[in-house]
C-alpha cells in the first residue's frame, strides 16, 4: 500500500475480504493448490469468451460498449471485485474447499456447455444463410437469375423462346452489333439490357426454339456466356421465402444468445472470483502458514504503471528471485 499507492500513485488498491475457509491438511492443500491453477484457467476463459461475445454482438448492433454493464445480480463486475464478499448461502465456509471448488468447476462446465451449443446454433444458420446469399451474389455469370429476371422479360411459346447471356462490359458493342446473325431466325432488335455488374451485363435475345443449341455454339465462340434458366415464380417465392425465414431465426437467436450471455456472464464471473479467493486462501496459508493471518489485496493501476507495480511486488515479496509476479508478456520477454 505505501510502495504502490500512497508513494507512487501507481494503483487504487482494496481489501479482498476473504472468510476463515477450511483448511484441511497439508497434502490435501498442496494438491488443490495445482489443481486450483487448471480451474481458474478455465473458469476465466469461458468468463472471456462471454464477454467477448457480449461486446461484439452489441458492437455487430452499432450499439455501445456494454462492458461497463456487466455485472453479477446488478452489480457491476469491477464493483463486485473490490467489494467481494464471499456467498456463504451458496458455498458454506465449512465446506471441504475441494468440493466448492469442484462445484463452481461443474457450474461454470455446464454454461460453457450450453455456450458451445448456442454457438453453433447460431453458426450452423448463418451459414446456410450465407450458402443461400451466395446464389444472389456474385458476378452476372454465376448468380442465380430469379431474382434479376422477371417473367414478362421472357417470350416462351411453341415456337419462340428466350435467352440470358451474360456478356463482358467490354463486348457489348459487339454483341448489339452480332447477335442478330449468330444463327438463322433470330428475332430483330430482340435483344434487351436487364442488369449490369462490373463485369458483365445481362441480355435477353428471342429467338426460334430450332436454333437454339446452333445459338449456344456461336455465342460461345464469340465469348458470350448464354445462362441456363427458367422462370419458376414459386421456386423464387420459395427461396425469398427460406432467405426471410433464416433471417428472422438469426436474429432471434443472437437475441436470445445476448440476453443469455449476459445473465450466463454474471455467474461465471462470480464463480472465478470465487476461485481465486479460494486460491488466495490455499497460497496463502502454503506461504505463511498458521493459523490465518494475511490480507488479500485487488489491484487496479493506473495506466501503463503494471509492470512497475510487478517489479515492487517482486522486490518486497519474492526478493527479486521469483517470477510469480511476472506477467506472460514479461516471461516472454516483451
């Protein structure tokens, strides 16, 4: 407190307040203490995906940062951190601490559970949301034609039928001049601009069903691409349809995913503090032994003053040989 705070001004620093917890024997605090390091890994992992979650799906919205409102039971995280006291409804002090421990793992498991599946959910539809997308997207070439051509665009009767040819942006003066003589009986001035990309536009040409297939040929000859297509007003209904339907469904789940992240937020962050409190406890106990006497400290420095605080922790706690204090960055070497 007199090195970081009051001296320096390098941090805000306040009580961690933690219950008298039951101690057991040594072997089995030596035990929990490796296996409080594996759970705290993975309890706050999950804790960081959900956040992450909740920030990029308000921020997908355009709505802003909602970190400040993250919380447990309406009480926002940072707050709940400084001002920690343990939940002794829910694990009793008296508690072997393995079995808390293995509790808040088996809680946080389930919602990281429920986490993966939601996800998916939510990943399987936007993909065939985007697998329908790409059929009306694309270049003039590929896409699909139902949505561009309408059927009075078409002339199909016993013996006339019309083409779609996608023609380069460059050859377009070529195809208006050429089109008429690719093959025999082709209707004069048939030939209409539907759409443009680009890349390519799009034309109709109407001509006699019998020289359809000696068209093609010509027309691929010369670079244009005649695309295979029929009008089906349903199949275009049908698929406008589908689109509309993945649509609302994904926007129904990513609000129901974000409501729930939210919630789901609050219980897993309340569970790794409570790891870490109890990891507090073990350490500390391992460290300067019995009976109980030490005060639990939270942290938060001021800007760009942790590594400064890390080295005087080092100093006054580890004599400058140990490296619990370091951060990844500072094992790195960074």
């Amino acid at each position: 407190q007199q090195k970081t705070s009051r001296e320096n001004d390098l941090s805000t620093n306040f009580k961690f307040n933690l219950p008298e917890l039951r101690v057991g024997t040594l072997d089995s605090l030596l035990a929990l203490s490796d296996d409080l390091v594996k759970v705290s890994s993975l309890v706050a992992g999950t804790t960081q995906k959900i956040r992450r979650h909740i920030i990029e799906s308000a921020s997908a919205e355009n709505e802003r940062e909602t970190s400040a409102e993250l919380g447990v039971d309406g009480i926002p995280a940072e707050r709940f951190l400084t001002a920690f006291t343990w939940d002794e409804a829910k694990h009793p002090a008296r508690r072997p601490l393995r079995e808390t421990m293995e509790r808040l793992q088996e809680s946080v498991a389930k919602v990281e559970d429920d986490f993966r599946v939601k996800s998916s959910e939510l990943a399987s539809a936007k993909t065939q949301l985007s697998s329908l997308s790409r059929k009306t997207a694309g270049s003039l070439a590929t896409r699909d034609l139902g949505e561009i051509v309408q059927d009075l665009d078409l002339v199909n009767t016993e013996n006339l039928t019309t083409l779609c040819v996608a023609v380069s942006t460059y050859n377009q003066k070529e195809w208006l001049d050429t089109y008429e003589t690719l093959a025999q009986f082709v209707v004069p001035r048939s030939s209409k601009l539907i759409n443009e990309d680009g890349e390519y536009a799009l034309y109709t040409v109407t001509l006699f069903r019998r020289v359809v297939d000696a068209f093609k040929t010509a027309a691929r000859d010369n670079s244009f691409q005649v695309r295979e297509f029929s009008f089906d007003a349903e199949e275009v209904q049908a698929r406008a349809a589908e689109r509309n339907d993945l649509e609302r469904d994904i926007e129904e789940r990513r609000n129901s995913m974000h409501q729930w992240c939210q919630t789901s937020y609050g219980e897993v962050f309340g569970a790794w503090v409570h790891i870490c409190a109890i990891r507090l406890f073990v350490e500390s106990i391992l460290r300067y032994g019995l009976p109980p006497s030490f005060q639990a400290v939270v942290m938060k420095p001021r800007l760009r003053s942790e590594k400064k605080i890390r080295s005087i922790l080092a100093n006054t706690f580890g004599q400058g040989a140990s490296s619990h204090w370091s951060s990844l960055d500072d094992d790195k070497g960074e």
